[in-house]
C-alpha cells in the first residue's frame, strides 16, 4: 500500500501582498478648483461625500450636474462646473 503526503506551502510572513476588497475610498482632487482642470467621478464622490450609487440617483434625478463630456465612456466635470454647484449648495 503506497501512502501520498500531501505538502503545504506556508509563506513566510509578508511575502505576498494583502489583496484589497471591496471599493476603494475616492481620493481628494489633487487639483484646485479655482484653477481650470477636469474632475472625475472619484473626484466628486470625495467633494460631495456620497457613495458612487448616491452619485449615480442624484445624476439621474438632476440633484447633482451632469458631465461636461466623456473620455470614452468616462465622465468628467470641470472644475468650474463643480465649483458652481458647491457654491449654490
């Protein structure tokens, strides 16, 4: 009768990067909005303090501005734009 030893890999501590789950938190724009620029949608959610499903409704209701234009299929604000609108609100 042959007997199969099954080996396991253990890494050492640190050897493989902790893998990310779930959303990553939006990053403050790096751009000032007195100057002229474009922001994207990780832009807004971090001004506004909404999840990107809370952006999305408030688009599609009117509640926030619609994009100034799309690169490919993603949408940008320009700093103006946003700007108003903040100021509005």
């Amino acid at each position: 009768m042959s007997v199969t030893i099954k080996q396991h890999f253990i890494s050492p501590i640190g050897a493989f990067a902790k893998q990310q789950k779930g959303h990553t938190r939006p990053q403050a724009p790096t751009i000032d909005l007195a100057q002229p620029g474009r922001l994207r949608v990780a832009h807004l959610l971090c001004l506004l303090g909404v999840a990107h499903s809370t952006l999305y409704l408030g688009l599609k209701t009117g509640r926030y501005p619609a994009p100034d234009g799309y690169d490919g299929k993603m949408p940008f604000w320009r700093t103006d734009t946003v700007r108003a609108f903040l100021q509005n609100n």
